[in-house]
C-alpha cells in the first residue's frame, strides 16, 4: 500500500500514522519521573545528574532537531519519522538495563534524538496534509501526545509493581508503543513517489532566522519547555519531599498531562481560527505564575490545585505547535521555521532542569528553584504575546 495522494482514505491513514508517533513523543520523558528516587538510588545518581537527566531531552532536540530539514530533503519526511521511531525504540529498550548513570544518559540519548526529528517534521506534515485543518489536527495530535505522556506518568509505578519493583522492567515496557507506530510509518515510507505529505515544494528556502516572529517562537518554545520538564523531571520529587506518598506524587504528576489530552485539542482548535493568539499565551503565563507560587508557599496545602494548574500552563506546547504551523506560508517554511523555533527554543531550555537540581542541593529546598520558575513565566509571556501575533514567513 503506497500513500501518494490527498483521497480521503490517503488522510484517514496519514492521520493515524501521526497520533500513533505523537503517542510516543513524551513516553522517554515522563516514564523517568516517578521512578526517579529508584533509578537515582539503583544508579548511585545525585541531585546535580539527576537534573542533567532532565536537560538531556532538551539538548538532543536542540541539536539532532537542526539536522532535520536537511534530513527530511534528502530521504523525504516519511523515512525521517521512520528512522526516528527505530532509534526511539531501540533506546528505550535498551537504557534501563545499563549499568551506571553514563550509559543510562547515553541510551536515553539515543531515544531522545528519535523523538527530535519527529518532534521537528509532524508540524509540516501537519500543514502539508490538512492545510486548512492546521489547528483541529494539531489539537488531535497533541492530545495523542498527552494520552501518551499521561500514561506512562500513571503507569510506570503500578507497572513497576507488577514486575516485583524492578524499575528496569517498568521502563523497558514502554519500547512497545514505539514498535507499534512503525507499520504506517514504514507504509508510508515504502512510497518512491512524491507524496501529499512531502514538505518540499519548489520554493526558495527562507532565512527564518532573519524574522523576529521566528526568535519570538523560539523563546517561547524555550520558556515553555523549561517549565514543562521541570515538571516531568522534578514535580514528583517535590511532592515527596512534602510529605506525599510516591503513589499520589505520581498521580498529581499526571494529573499535569491528564489536563492536557482536553485542552491540546480545544486549544489548538481555537487559536488555528483566531487571527492572534497573543491572548491565549497571557492567559496561559497567568496560570503558571499562580502554579508555581503555590508549591513556592506550600507543595502539601493544596497540591491537587498546584497541579491543576500547572497542567493548564502545559497547554503552551500544542499552542506554540498550532503558532509554528500558523506562522508558515508553506509546508517548507514551516519544516524550517519548526527546526529553528524547537532547536533554538530547546537551547534556551537546556539550563532549566540542571539550575533546579543545583540550586536544590545549593538551598537545601525547594523554595528557591520554585521562586525562580514563577519569575521564568514573565518573559514567557512576553515571548508567548510576540509569538502570537498575525504575522507569516
């Protein structure tokens, strides 16, 4: 079966292929935090590595996410995503059952550069195959994205339970979402045609680095995404540290991607109708300011509002995915404006977690590291406000 045109069956199939690789994009991620406690103790792991954990996500993205255009031109954005699942599969089968901190890091690595180069190519395709749905299939995908990183921020425990408390096994499960999105994507793949889900189309390519729309959407995915693994990376912990059982830290801790399987879709619908989604960003920066200064003041007085909170500023990441897609006049300029805004926006990102888990060890607390990531919500804002503007490359 080769996917060649825009029928009607063509896109049912492209569709599913896309929510079957967003599923996975957050599976690496969020399945490390509520065992961390267990991988830091079985690895002889500190605070300090422990937050370098966290910012490796945001280092591969930064850096495999660039190689992306170039990638996706020479094999075609099909084969990319493909090649991504593979090495996303083989890393997470493999990370858990190393035998030190180096190679837990390596093999995460390799699971996270996957995650790039389909992190990178799903908004073109997006925009390629469902041109004037951008915003509806964004919502759909990163909902997908969000059942994903939900589960595997629910499960990891209760499935590291049943396998007589062996965290290895309870991460090794996860590589089997991963095998089970290859079939469409090799499908699809298989095709020597030009395809309606090619990014390429003739034009000359454009300098996005020469637009402040393109730096605005970078600083806000940078800002959003510090706040975002802070989450997956330390929220968790923070509960714990309070007081909460590890079984309710990881219940709260879904809760945050919980919230996001309703609001991808309904925002992402919204904001692809709006000429501006300058609105939505403030609205959004709002809600993480009130987040993070409740745990500032107390994790255990209300941590059910903390995290529901929190969860609603997540809604950042379909928002800025829905304003990238937006923000392009062609499937081309949005692969470019997409591995510039994710590369860029993840380098901003990379010091967040690490600066966390120093400044914890530094203070002693929490207090610190959550009075800094209230303070990161304002420029968020304000890159959030840019970003949103009715303006295209």
């Amino acid at each position: 079966m080769l996917i060649k045109e825009k029928t009607r069956a063509g896109g049912l199939f492209a569709l599913t292929a896309l929510l079957l690789a967003a599923v996975n994009l957050r599976l690496a991620v969020t399945s490390i935090g509520p065992v961390l406690t267990e991988i830091r103790a079985g690895l002889g792991m500190s605070a300090t590595v422990a937050g370098l954990l966290m910012s490796v996500p945001v280092l591969c993205f930064a850096s495999i996410g660039l190689a992306a255009p170039r990638l996706a031109e020479r094999f075609g954005p099909t084969r990319v995503v493909l090649g991504g699942l593979l090495l996303l599969a083989v890393g997470l089968t493999i990370r858990p059952f190393t035998g030190g901190p180096a190679l837990f890091l390596l093999f995460s690595a390799v699971a996270l550069a996957g995650i790039a180069l389909v992190n990178v190519l799903l908004p073109s395709i997006v925009k390629a195959w469902f041109p004037d749905r951008v915003g509806t299939v964004t919502g759909l995908y990163s909902v997908a994205l969000n059942i994903g990183a939900t589960t595997a921020a629910a499960a990891t425990v209760p499935i590291t339970g049943a396998f007589g408390d062996d965290w290895r096994l309870g991460l090794a499960c996860w590589s089997l979402a991963a095998l089970f999105a290859l079939p469409p994507w090799l499908l699809m793949a298989r095709s020597r045609e030009v395809t309606a889900g090619d990014t390429t189309d003739g034009s000359a390519p454009v300098r996005v680095s020469r637009h402040p729309v393109a730096w605005a959407l970078a600083l806000y995915f940078g800002m959003q995404s510090t706040s975002a693994y802070v989450i997956i990376g330390w929220l968790p912990e923070i509960y714990r540290d309070a007081g909460l059982s590890p079984a309710l830290a990881g219940v709260l801790f879904a809760v945050t991607s919980l919230l996001g399987v309703p609001l991808s879709f309904l925002l992402s619908a919204y904001a692809g109708r709006l000429r501006s989604q300058s609105g939505i960003a403030l609205v959004l920066g709002l809600f993480g300011i009130a987040g993070w200064a409740g745990l500032w003041a107390s994790p255990a007085a209300a941590p059910w509002v903390w995290a529901v909170l929190l969860g609603v500023v997540n809604a950042a990441f379909p928002l800025v995915l829905t304003m990238i897609a937006l923000r392009g006049r062609t499937p081309a300029t949005v692969v470019q404006l997409s591995a510039f805004a994710q590369s860029i926006g993840y380098l901003f990102a990379i010091p967040g977690p690490i600066l966390v888990g120093v400044l914890h060890d530094a203070s002693g607390g929490w207090r610190l590291p959550l009075a800094l990531m209230a303070a990161l919500m304002v420029p968020q804002i304000i890159a959030g406000m840019a970003a949103g503007r009715n303006r295209q490359i």
